[in-house]
C-alpha cells in the first residue's frame, strides 16, 4: 500500500509543476525547456530552511515558492522584453538551469553534489491540500481576464497588443505565476523524497514537463494534469518490462501525437465533455 | 482645438533602400470617414503600422487630438484611442468570437492578479460588465449569432467583422481599418459600407479607410488622400479627386485598364 501511496503523492507532486508549465506554456504560448530550475529552486530553498533552521514546512513551502518566483524574474525581465522573439527566454533559461547547478553543487548550504537529506514531512493531507489549492487558484486565474489575455498572446502577439496588451507584463505574469508553482512543486518533492541532490533537477525533468503539456493539450489544464499522473505512475506499472520501459513510454508519447496532435484534451477540460452529455 | 483628430506631418519611413513612406501629410478629420487609397506597395499598410506605433518613423510626426504619439508602444498607442483591423485578417483564432471581442475590454480592466486568483465579487463584475459590452458591440455590428463559435471555424466575411467589433471594443476614437473589403463582391462590399457608417454613427469614432474597392471609397468618404510610392499624390474630396488628373492617371486610370497593378 505504501509503495502505490508514494506514486500517487510523487505523481500529484508533479501535477504542480506540469500546471506551472500549462500556464506559461499551454496558455501563454512560450515555451520553456528549464522550467526543472524553478523545481530545483524550490526544493533547495525549503530543503535549506528545514535542515538548518528547523523553519516550520508551510513557511518553508511558501518560501520555496516566492524563491521560485522571485528568481524567475531574473530571466524573465531581461528576455521578455524582446517582443516577437520568445527564444531569447527558451535560450536564456537553458543556461540559467546549468548554471543553477552548479551553483547547487558548490555551495556549503545544499551540501554539494553529496545532497541534502530532509524529514518526510510531506504526507498525503500536505501533498493534496496543495494539489488542491494550486489548481483552484489556478483555474480561477486562468477564467480571469488574465487567462484571456494570455491566450490571446499564444494565439497572435501582434494582435493582442494591439487589443491593448502589455505584453512584457503580461508574459512576465505568467511566467512567476508558473514559477511559484513549480515552486511549491519542488518544495513538496524534497520532503516526499527525503533527499535532494543537484542533478535531480535537469534537462530531462524540463523535457518531461513540456511533454505533458504537450501531450495533455496546449490551453488545457486537465489535459496536462491527466496525462503527468500517467507518465508518473507508468514507468511504475511498467516496471514487469524491464529495459523496455522507457521505449514504452516514449511510444506512447509518439502514438498520442499521431493520434491526438492537439493532445489529449486538445483546448478544452474534461468538465466540458460532461457538460455537452448532460445537455 | 482643430477639426483634425489625426494630424500627420512629413512622414518618413525606410526600409534598407525604399522609402515605404515618404515625407506624408494629411490630417483625418474628426468623427469623418477619411480614404486613404494608393496602388499595391503605395505605402498605406505601412502609415497604420507608423500610427500605431508597430514601426518607428524614420522623420516626420503623428498626432492624435493635439497629442504626440512619438516613443509609445503600440499597447499604449491603443489605449490613448488608436485601433486598427489588419490587411490579413488577425483573430485569436482557438478563441471564440465572443472572447476575441472581450479581450480588448478585459485587458483595459482594473482588476490586479490577486483578486483573479480567488474570484472576487469585483473581478467577476468586471467580467460580467466586459461580456455585457462585447455582446452590445455584437449586436451592432450583425455578429452575435456567432459569438460561441471559435473564431477560425467562422465564414471570411464574419471574420472580417468580427475584427471591427474587436476593434471597437479597443474603445477607440480613431479605427484604422486596412481593406476590410478585400476578396468580397459588389453586395458584401455595399453591406460592409453600411456597417462601417453605422459604427461610426453608433461609437462615435474617427475612421481612416484603405480600400482598393474604389466605389466603397467613393460611397462613404468625405475626404480621400492619395498616396504613391510613399508621398502624397492628391487629397480632397471624391469629386476632386475622381477629376485630378494625376489620380487618374498613376490609379484610377491604370486599374481601368485592366488592373495590370496587382
Ligand atoms: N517590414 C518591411 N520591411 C521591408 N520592406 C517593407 C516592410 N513593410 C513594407 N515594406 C515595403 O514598403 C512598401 C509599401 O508597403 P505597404 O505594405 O505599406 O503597401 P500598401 O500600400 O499597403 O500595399 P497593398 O495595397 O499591396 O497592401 C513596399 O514596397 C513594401 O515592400
Ligand atoms: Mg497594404
């Protein structure tokens, strides 16, 4: 029972940081192969305030989430600003997560490349008391008329400004708000793993992050939420095929874009589906 | 004050060698149907890319009710009462019609993130107040049987209006339609005519035209600017400007004969 629990929390964990990256990604359109860094950002912030001063966890998980943010303007407000041209941020955040750990890796505070090793404290009530939240507050955001003026970005950003869009405002918003919740993401996943380590927070992580999004549907948040817990949980369920698991997965993922290019849930929710039923 | 919302002085453009626009005057008047006309490549897209800010101009100033619009961005171009519809149609095309007409108004909403995150009473008022106005622009313009429908799934023509109503609901006192008659037939053109009148009647704005339907131009602009090769070929009215010799000569002239410019 315990080993099914702690795939279920490592996947919700993960469903924080896939809502991150549909918000910058699925509605804003920008596309971000770092986004692993605000994880990494989140963790070693949290895991540092526990381990070495005892800090209580919801301050140390809302501390997780403003480094989060706060670092992510670092590279937003110098690459935003080029309007037309959303590789400078994809660029700029590449380095920034390599460089990231490397500073992870020499610093006394993370304990090096050895890692950090944490309490659990992150049981089943924190882990889905926070999922719970973070796609509440999320979903409101994204009706608001901030939702609205992201897609229009992802849609046309040439049109969008001139519907009165400030659209280095707009594209910074996103891009904290999908931060702070990778943020909370890697918070919560220093104390399930109960051990961070530097390049836990990689390429590969970011990779999966935007596969997700990709595969669950640009401009939906079931989609993305739905397809992580399945890539969370498969390699588990796959585990009888041995070296084969990771081609698996990544068939599936192949079998999705041929199928589904839209993804998953393409640009709707779930909730519609039921709602067309019912009428 | 003058009678001229839009005051434009010795506007030059370059892009590498072509001067796209060169040292253009003319002034919009205010609450007029102004026609801005010219053969393919005569610079007209390029002056609406100017005045709303898309292009620096290389010389020369634009001015709007007495205001100098130098060294603003195109958002805030917009919000000081400038909008336009482009050449090539620009929806938010996954969006449906009634949120591409939303979006202009929303963006112009006071709410700040924060009460968006939990839903507050004054944010779901402003949203609430946004979909009243965009469905009265709508209305107005013959579009709101379609506004659930997403905006790339609807016929061209409702496309084309569709982006006037998204323009409108920028609240503008200046609307710069480029073409919104191109690829329609001689009835849609007149209907569209209708439309454009009426908007201006309705919402009280300044409108600047560029058509190459000629009759469209003929029917409902009080004054018509003629541009070619970048500089101004001759301004006044349609009787004028249907006599100048020189208009028909480099335009009208070339396109009854044949239409050998496109
Ligand atoms: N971004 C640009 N870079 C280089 N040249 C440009 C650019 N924009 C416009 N031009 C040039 O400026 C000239 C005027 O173009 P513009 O699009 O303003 O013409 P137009 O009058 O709108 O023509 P049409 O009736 O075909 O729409 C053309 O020669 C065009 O190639
Ligand atoms: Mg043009």
């Amino acid at each position: 029972m315990d080993y099914y629990l702690n795939i279920v929390l490592l996947a919700f964990i993960n469903m924080i940081a896939v809502l991150g990256v549909a918000v910058f990604t699925g509605f804003t359109g920008l596309f971000s192969l770092g986004h692993a860094a605000f994880i990494g950002i989140g963790a070693y912030t949290s895991g540092a305030l526990t381990y070495h001063w005892n800090v209580p966890f919801i301050l140390a998980i809302l501390a997780g989430m403003a480094a989060a943010g706060l670092s992510s303007l670092v590279i937003g407000v110098p690459t935003l600003r080029a309007k037309l041209r959303s590789d400078y941020f994809a660029i700029a955040i590449l380095g920034f997560g390599e460089a990231l750990r490397v500073c992870f890796e020499n610093l006394s505070i993370t304990n090096g490349a050895r890692g950090l090793s944490l309490d659990e404290l992150s049981g089943p009530v924190w882990v889905s008391g926070a999922l719970v939240i973070c796609v509440f507050l999320t979903r409101n955001l994204l009706k608001s008329r901030f939702g609205t003026m992201f897609m229009s970005i992802r849609e046309d950003p040439v049109a969008a400004e001139m519907a009165g869009i400030n659209l280095f405002r707009t594209r910074l918003l996103s891009l904290v708000v999908s931060a702070m919740l990778c943020g909370v993401s890697g918070a919560l996943l220093a104390h399930r793993l109960a051990f961070i380590q530097p390049v836990m927070f990689t390429l590969t992580q970011s990779t999966q992050l935007l596969a997700s999004v990709i595969a669950g549907g640009m401009g939906s948040v079931s989609g993305p939420i739905i397809i992580s817990f399945v890539f969370t949980s498969l390699p588990e369920a796959l585990r009888w095929l041995d070296m084969w698991r990771l081609p698996a997965y990544g068939l599936l993922l192949v079998v999705i874009m041929i199928y589904r290019p839209q993804g998953l849930m393409g640009y709707r929710e779930i909730t519609d589906l039921f709602r067309r039923k019912a009428q | 004050m003058s009678d001229a919302l839009l005051e434009v002085r010795d506007l030059t453009r370059t892009f590498g060698g072509i001067r796209a626009v060169d040292g253009l005057s003319f002034d919009a008047a205010r609450d007029g149907i102004t026609g801005l006309i010219g053969p393919n490549g005569a610079g007209k897209t390029t002056v609406f890319n100017l005045i709303t800010a898309v292009y620096k101009p290389t010389s020369g100033s634009i001015r709007l009710g007495g205001h100098d619009l130098a060294g603003k961005r195109p958002d805030e171009v917009v919000r000081s009462g400038v909008s336009r519809t482009f050449q090539n149609i620009r929806l938010f095309n996954r969006m449906t019609c009634l949120q591409n007409v939303m979006t202009p108004i929303l963006a112009r909403a006071s709410c700040g993130p924060v009460s968006s995150l939990f839903g507050t009473p004054s944010a779901r008022r402003e949203e609430s107040e946004a979909r009243e106005r965009a469905f009265a622009i709508m209305k107005n313009i013959g579009i709101e049987d379609s506004a659930h429908r997403i905006a790339s799934t609807l016929p061209y023509g409702i496309q084309r209006k569709l982006e006037i109503a998204r323009a409108i609901a920028c609240s503008p006192s200046l609307l710069l339609l480029d073409e919104p008659a191109a690829g329609m037939n001689d009835a849609e053109t007149r209907e569209l005519g209708e439309t454009i009148v009426r908007v201006r009647n309705d919402f009280d704005v300044t409108i600047l035209l560029i058509e190459h339907h000629i009759s469209l131009i003929m029917d409902i602009c009080a004054h018509i600017v003629v541009m070619e090769r970048g500089a101004l070929l001759a301004s006044g009215s349609p009787d004028e400007i249907r006599e100048d010799p020189l208009v028909v000569e480099a335009y009208l002239g070339r396109r009854r004969s044949g239409g050998s410019a496109r």
